[in-house]
C-alpha cells in the first residue's frame, strides 16, 4: 500500500467513512479525480483526490469558506488531508446544470439563478485579502497561450519575436484603453458543469458552487463571459441579452456601456486563452475530444473582435491569422 492509499484510510475511518462503498465520479480538465461514498445508512460524500504537487486543495479549501461566509452553497469540507490531497466534501447531488441542459431542460430558469448568484457574489463585497490576481499582466500572459498552442496545431509554426511583440503590444493597446469597473472575485471556471441545482435551498443558495479554487481578483464582467460565451455549449444570443440585463439591474451602480465594453474584452481574452488551452490539452494530456470545441471559440472570439474596444487585436488577427488558416480550426 502506498503511503497516499494509507493516509487516505486513515482520513476516512477518523471521519467515520471508513467501510463506505465508493463509485467513480467524472472528472474534469485536471489531475483531480472524484468519488462519491455511501455509507450504510445512505448518506453520501464526495471525496476529491487531488494529488500533489501537481494539485493543491488549500485554495479550495479556502475559497469554500469565503463563498459560505457571504451565504452562497459551496460544499462543507467534512475532512481533510491537505498534504496528501484529500478532501472529502459535502455531497450536492446529481443535479449538474449542464446535465439539466443536455437532457433539454429549460435553460432561461438555470441562467438565471447562475446569473443572479454571480450579482449577490458580487454585491456581497466577498473577502479578497490573499487571492491572486487576474488582471492585465495575468490576462495578456494567459491569452499568449494561443501562440503557444494554437499556431503550431494549425501549422503556423514560424511564431517570430516580431509576431509575439505585436500580439502584446495590441492587447495591451487595448487593456489600457478599456473602461474601469469595481474589482471583485472572480471564480474563473464559473459555467453550467461546474453548478448545481440544488434541492431544498432557495434563492441563490440553490446554485452549488464547484470547481472554484482557481480564483482571483479582477473584473465582474469575467464570469459571466464564462456562463454566457460557454467553450463548450452554444447560449442563444436572446438567453445571453436577457442575462447580461439581468446582471445590470442586479447592480445598478455599474456603468452599463462600460460593463459591455469590458465584457467584450474579457470575452476577446478568454476565447484567445482556452484555444490555446485546448489544443495543449489535446497535444500534451491526449484529450482530443476538446478540439471539437474550437469551431465555437473561433465564433465567439469573432464576436467579441467586433467590439471597437478591441481594434488594436481584431486587427492583429486580420493580418496575423487570415481567413484560410481559421478555417482549419
């Protein structure tokens, strides 16, 4: 038995769990993988293996406790091996919202509820002492992973210091121009798989928060570009309208052309960042199912490049990846 098998007996049997079944649970884009227990009582846990070092569930463990402070549903950590990796966690059902969408549930209620939960975080002024920033030098950094990934898989190897300056020097051009918003947390994977509908809460404790230990400081416009521009499902465009609306009236003191034109950058970057981030997931993790989505991404980063914000980067692409090469996508 290896030493992470026997720590985590040890955590299991010290919470009471100790001669629990244990079913696997899907697993997401990391190294994490899950799974619910049932005792012989019925009750279940999840427990979230996340080995070190390349997991740390410190941030996680302490995200839940800042999301539960200003009343949102993250899960209660019931026990924990943070040196081992080991947390086993409050179990928030099956309920998955983007389960609930592909099986053709209405979407309008769920984007509502996700939509409202990110306007009472955000109007909750949550505790950001000590979280990482995800600001413009993160950002730029982070969208640079479209060079790094992208251009090779679509056989534009010859990514010369001349392109990389240009390709900085435009997103900068751009952040430096973009309007100022009110800083607050931003959870960074916030979309339908990583919430839950949850049963027997109201309001907005009824959306479980998962996936979350990434998170930082930067703007409010970041996670709903995340539910909202979705890499991997399309939103209609009326679901989308309606929600950003809803988010305005939530937060009445935010500037609403200044929050559209952010809302555009941030959509600009994340879709430049998780083509990136996809095509390394394929060439480096042999996932290539996430290649499917790099036809939307190219859409929405399409959309966003529309906005005048984003000239100085629009332009970039025009002369850099010209028509023919995204076609390959």
């Amino acid at each position: 038995m290896t030493d992470r098998a026997a720590a985590l007996d040890r955590l299991l049997a010290s919470a009471g769990w100790g001669a629990a079944s244990r079913a696997p649970l899907h697993g997401d884009a990391s190294f994490r993988r899950y799974q619910r227990l049932r005792g012989a009582d019925g009750a279940t846990a999840i427990l979230m293996d996340a080995p070190p070092p390349q997991e740390n569930v410190r941030p996680f463990v302490d995200m839940a406790e800042r999301l539960r402070a200003v009343g949102l549903s993250a899960p209660t950590i019931l026990a924990q091996d943070v040196e081992q990796g080991f947390l086993l966690l409050e179990d928030f059902g099956d309920a998955r919202m983007g389960d609930l969408l592909r099986r053709g549930d209405a979407p309008e209620p769920l984007y509502a509820l996700a939509t409202d939960t990110l306007a009472a975080l955000h109007g909750a002024a949550p505790r950001l002492e000590g979280l990482p920033g995800w600001r413009k030098p993160e950002l730029i950094r982070t969208a640079s992973l479209f060079l790094d990934w992208w251009m090779p898989h679509a056989g534009r190897l010859d990514v010369s210091d001349a392109m990389r300056a240009s390709f900085l020097e435009a997103w900068n051009a751009v952040f430096d121009a973009a309007p100022s918003l009110p800083e607050t947390m931003v959870l960074r994977d916030y979309f339908p798989d990583n919430l839950m509908l949850l049963d027997g809460r109201t309001g907005v404790r009824a959306c479980g928060l998962l996936d979350f230990q990434d998170a930082g400081i930067g703007s409010p416009a970041y996670d709903l570009v995340s539910l909202l521009r979705d890499a991997r499902r399309d939103v209609p465009a009326e679901i989308e309208a309606a929600m950003i609306a809803r988010y305005l009236a939530a937060r009445p003191e935010i500037d609403r052309a200044a929050f559209l034109a952010d809302y555009a950058l941030h959509g600009a970057q994340r879709a430049c960042r998780i083509l990136g981030v996809f095509v390394r997931l394929d060439r480096r993790d042999g996932k290539p199912h996430y290649l499917h989505h790099l036809p939307r991404l190219w859409r929405q980063l399409d959309l966003a490049l529309a906005a005048p914000l984003l000239a100085p980067v629009a332009d970039w692409f025009t002369r850099q990846v010209p028509a023919e090469v995204r076609s390959g996508r």
